[in-house]
C-alpha cells in the first residue's frame, strides 16, 4: 500500500521548480492546481534510521513543544493508525489561523517505509472563533525512506493561509513554513538519540 501511495504522488501534476536550498534540504515549488498558491516539497537526507524520525513525527502530542508557531494542538480523537488533531498556530503581520486534520500512518518496519499523510477535517473539529481565521484548504504528505546514510525525508505541503492577505505573502509563508516544521523534526530527533544514547 505505501509503494501505490507514493507512486501516485508522485505522478500528480506539474513540474517543480528550484526554491532554494538551507541546512542540505532542497525547498522546491510548483503552482497547485486551480489556484496562484504554491504546493511546496522540502526534501533532504538525514543522518537517522527512518524508525527515529518516524517516531518524533507521530508523536503528535508532543510537537507543541517542539515545532514552530504552534500555539495550541489538541488531540481530538485517535486510533491505531490514525489521529484527529485541532490546531492553532501564529502566523507573523495577519491574524492567527487554525485548522482541523485528520493524520494517518502508513508503516513498513521491513522496508523502512514511513509516511504520515494530513488532510483537512474541519467538520471534526472546533466551530470557527473570533479570534482565527480557519484553514480549509490544507493538506501534506511526510515520506522517510532509507538513504545512503540513514534516510531520506520528504515534505510534500499545501496550504491556503485564507483571509485577505496578498498572493506573494501566502506564497512566502507556504515556502518557509515546511522547511522550519521538517528542520523542527529532524532536530528533536537527534535530541532524542542523544539523551538515549549509553
């Protein structure tokens, strides 16, 4: 199932485009389909086995302690291999946005295949506040795969930030945010390999 998965992704439309390198991660981006948004892919090796990302990925409950502009995450429900998360997040110039998503995991341990998919479920979640305005366009798609030395991750993202806020600034959030959110990973998973190590 994962291998089908990761075939059809990759077989979306439209080619990518280079936006940048930083920290060995290549930032590239291509306009998603209907829209003057971009889809972005931040994509890189890691010097970790697939399994120690893995698990600080879907150690959702813990991210809010670790990754950026999070300013609230609420587990909403959970299963074995699914979870509904509600979060709030700040957004620099513009009012703070949130959003509802359903994430679920696809696993390999044999092949050393990951990957955490995120779409929206808005109906699962909170009514709007006044206080944020709601994302309902937004969705990923988190692939870990063995490298040459230790994995290589993948971050496929879309998000339209909603509101009236200009093209080039949603773009220019749409750009950045994926690379700080994988970056947030991978750090904390090497924190987490250094405090078990002997």
């Amino acid at each position: 199932m994962c291998v089908e998965l990761l075939l059809l992704v990759a077989l979306v439309h439209g080619d990518w485009q280079p936006a940048g390198t930083e920290r060995g991660f290549a930032i590239e981006k291509r306009p998603a389909k209907g829209t003057s948004l971009f889809e972005v892919r931040v994509s890189g090796p890691v010097d970790l086995a697939p399994k120690q990302i893995f698990d600080v990925l879907w150690d959702v409950r813990a991210q809010k302690t670790f990754a950026p502009h999070i300013k609230r995450l609420d587990v909403v429900s959970e299963a074995k291999d699914s979870v509904v998360i509600y979060e709030q997040v700040e957004v620099p110039v513009v009012q703070d946005r949130d959003y509802t998503l359903r994430l679920r995991r696809l696993t390999d341990d044999n092949t050393q295949l990951y990957q955490v998919i995120a779409e929206n479920a808005d109906s699962l979640g909170p009514p709007p506040d006044k206080d944020h305005v709601r994302m309902k366009v937004i969705w990923s798609n988190f692939t870990i795969e063995p490298g040459d030395k230790g994995s290589v991750v993948t971050y496929h993202s879309f998000g339209d930030p909603a509101g009236d806020i200009p093209t080039w600034l949603k773009n220019a959030a749409a750009t950045r945010a994926p690379l700080d959110f994988v970056l947030a990973i991978v750090k904390e998973a090497k924190l987490r390999q250094k405090r078990s190590a002997p």
